[in-house]
C-alpha cells in the first residue's frame, strides 16, 4: 500500500487477511453452520463470477446468507468470464438470485474490460478495482502507484531479460569454434628463376592439440577449424617447414586471419662448391681463373672452386668458362661439397 495512504488512514503496510476461501478452506457440504459463521465473521464478500458461478445454487444461497445479514454493499463481484447481464444461460456471469434480492445495479471489476491493449494491464486494474472497493479509496489513489510500479517491473524484467539473452550470445560466442585461415607470405626477393614453393607444411600447436595441414602454393592457404573459441587473442606456436626456405618455428597471437612471413633459404641455390680436377694427371688444379655465371674467381691452393651468388641472380645451374679446357660447362645446384668439375 501507499505509505501516504497509510499515514492518512493509520494502516499498517501489509496484505489484507485473513482471506477466507470457501472452495478449499471448508468442508464438502451445504450451507453449514461453519460457512455460516464464517460469512458472520467476514467484513467484506467477494463472489468470483463466470457462468459456472452463476449457474452454482451453492454461491447463490452465500450471497442471499451475507446480504440477510445486511452487508449488501459489502458484495463486491469480480468477472473472470462470461458476460455481465447478457440475459444467456451460457454466458451470463451473474447469480440469478442477485436479481431476485433486487440488488442494487451492479457492473463488478471486470478482468476482459478494454480498456488497455495489453490484457495483462486490464486484469491489473480489475484487481485494484476490487482492492480500491474493499479498502474504500478512490480508485486513482492506489492505481497510479501500481501502474508506475508495474512499468518499472516490465522495464526491470525487459533489462534482466536482455541481460540474460547478452550473457547467452556471449557463452555462445565464447564457445563457438572457430576456423583460422593462414596465408604465406614472401619477404625476401622474389627470384621468378627459381622454383616457387610447394607443399610448404604448418603446425600450429595448441595446449592439448597440434594441427597439420600441408600448402601447396604461395598462392593458396589453409584453414584450421573447429578451434575452442577461448584460444582467439592467445599466444600460439607456429611451425614452418618447406624445402627452399627458411624453417620458421614462431609464436603469435591467434587471429581467425593469420599471415606466416617466410624467406627463402638463398644457400640452397647460391652456394657453388667444387673442385677442379684434371682428368689426364688425376690432380687438382689450383690458383686457376674460372667464371660461374657473370662472376669470375679462381680454385685455391687444393683446386677448390668456392663461390656465393646473390639470391637476385640465383639460377638452377650455372655456365662454366675457363682458359682451360673444361669436360663440364655446367654445374647444377643443389649440390654436395665433393662434386667435381673435370678439365680435360
């Protein structure tokens, strides 16, 4: 109840009771003597009206009892179904002995009366109708207080529940797996004379998994699916492994885009070692001038030939010129370190 309305009619704030309710708190039977006394006792008579109540010889004979008593105006009809005075068995929600006892007019607190959209709203202000009755206050004292308070329930409930549904969406998003698709990237210079990559393996290791997947191209990717969600923003180890380029073994922060930056191992191509070796005398051939490719140098003191060539003028193989005659005018790469270049 309203505390100014309390302060003014000296209440105390707490619900109205004792509440006596005939169809659960009284025995199977007529009009006994026990219903009786409780009607005696009652302030005010409540009748819940639908056609079911209105065809009842039963609350019929209560509302004759307690208006014998001379607390007519002490009636008080509140109308869950049917219709008020509709004159139809079927659906009049009024006793007919309210007609017989020549009550005064009656329209009762109707829960269907529209005067809301929501039916929710006017079930409401039915219910303070009744109260508003009960307690003898105008109807405006008590319903403006509950109609605020019901709003800020509903915008409580709408906050609680959009609370909730966020909280879900969140649950759901940090438990959704996610697919993490990495793409390669070539820093070092791009030598169109050399072979492109192929089939370059990655491994990405997680806390209780590791996964593999093999790209084929610079220009394809790969995708990992299916990892926990939680792992998005951690720090993940990486592993790279292709023939022609640099191993690359890094840890990085996981994104759903991931971009390895690799290099090519310009070792495996520019590293030229071997040895000049005459065929005829089957020794080597030191200190003698020889040109691989556009670059000139020379064996040392043992015949050994060793040269590297920049990554930007990298070949698969290599011309030879000499002042000697030479049974090989190419060299391959890779090599090993015991090839041999024969001068004849």
């Amino acid at each position: 109840m309203p505390s100014t309305l309390c302060s003014e009619r000296g209440w105390n704030r707490r619900p109205i009771n004792p509440v006596f309710f005939a169809p659960s708190d009284i025995q199977p039977g007529g009009l006994t003597a026990e219903l009786q006394e409780r009607l005696k006792a009652s302030r005010n008579l409540i009748v819940i009206c639908s056609p079911n109540s209105a065809r009842s010889e039963w609350v019929g004979k209560e509302i004759e009892f307690f208006h014998n008593l001379g607390r007519t105006k002490q009636i008080h009809f509140f109308i869950v179904d049917g219709i008020p005075h509709s004159g139809n068995l079927a659906t009049e929600c009024f006793n007919p002995v309210v007609d017989r006892l020549g009550l005064p007019e009656i329209l009762g607190a109707n829960i269907h009366e529209q005067i809301y959209r929501w039916p929710w709203l006017n079930k409401e202000r039915a219910y303070v109708q009744l109260v508003s009755k009960l307690l003898g206050v105008e109807f405006d004292a008590i319903w403006q207080r509950h109609k605020r308070q019901l709003v800020q329930k509903m915008v409580g409930y709408s906050i609680a529940a959009l609370i909730f549904l966020v909280s879900l969406i969140g649950v759901w998003y940090s438990s959704k797996p996610i697919d993490v698709e990495v793409r390669l990237n070539e820093t070092s210079f791009i030598n169109p004379n050399l072979p492109k990559l192929k089939d370059a393996i990655v491994t990405m290791e997680l806390k209780n998994e590791s996964k593999t997947d093999t790209i084929h191209s610079i220009e394809e990717s790969t995708t990992f699916s299916n990892i926990p969600h939680h792992y998005l923003g951690e720090d993940v180890h990486v592993n790279f492994r292709c023939r022609d380029f640099l191993s690359l073994d890094t840890v990085l922060a996981l994104g759903s885009k991931v971009q390895l930056n690799i290099k090519r191992n310009d070792s495996v191509y520019g590293t030229i070692h071997f040895t000049l070796w005459n065929i005829n005398k089957e020794v080597p051939v030191p200190n003698t001038s020889i040109i691989i490719g556009d670059t000139e140098t020379k064996s040392d003191d043992k015949g050994v030939v060793r040269l590297f060539i920049p990554l930007d003028k990298q070949r698969l193989s290599y011309r030879l010129k000499s002042m000697l005659p030479l049974a090989d005018t190419v060299i391959t790469v890779p090599h090993t370190e015991d090839a041999v270049v024969i001068v004849e």
